[in-house]
C-alpha cells in the first residue's frame, strides 16, 4: 500500500465534535463521582471499546470492504509479531 493511500485513510479520519465530547466528558464525570475512579469497573488496561483492534479479521474486511481498506501495518501485524501468515 503506497504512502499516499495510507494518508489518505489516516486524513478520513473525523475528529469528534463538540457535542460527542461534552456527552462522553458528563458520562465520564459521573462514573468518577460514581465510583471515585475513571473507568469504573474495568483497570486503565482494559478498555473494551476504547481501543483499536490490531488483530483484525482480514477476510472479512476483503470481501465486505473496498481493496486495501486496512493499513499494511495490519496486513503484516501477524507475521512481524506472532511470526505466523
């Protein structure tokens, strides 16, 4: 995947707007206030729905997504980390 694909994914990015911050800033003030700690129920270490999935289910994105809709980096992830195609 060339260089000026990968900005292009990266530049489609859209920023969150004012509205989704102010709503997800009163929900994390009231688990806070809740529970005396952000997040309240799982450690800083489990995020479920707060991170990006590295290992990502490539067919599934080959035959519902448009070609390349994933970056090289995520095509590779197995081979270069867990040494496996």
């Amino acid at each position: 995947m060339d260089h000026q694909y990968r900005a292009g994914v990266k530049g489609s990015v859209t920023p969150y707007d004012d509205q989704f911050i102010a709503c997800l800033g009163t929900v994390a003030q009231h688990v806070f206030d809740t529970y005396g700690r952000f997040p309240g129920a799982f450690t800083t270490m489990v995020l479920p729905g707060f991170v990006q999935a590295v290992h990502l289910d490539l067919e599934f994105y080959d035959k519902h997504y448009r070609e390349s809709s994933y970056l090289d980096s995520h095509a590779n992830h197995s081979r270069r980390w867990h040494g496996r195609e």
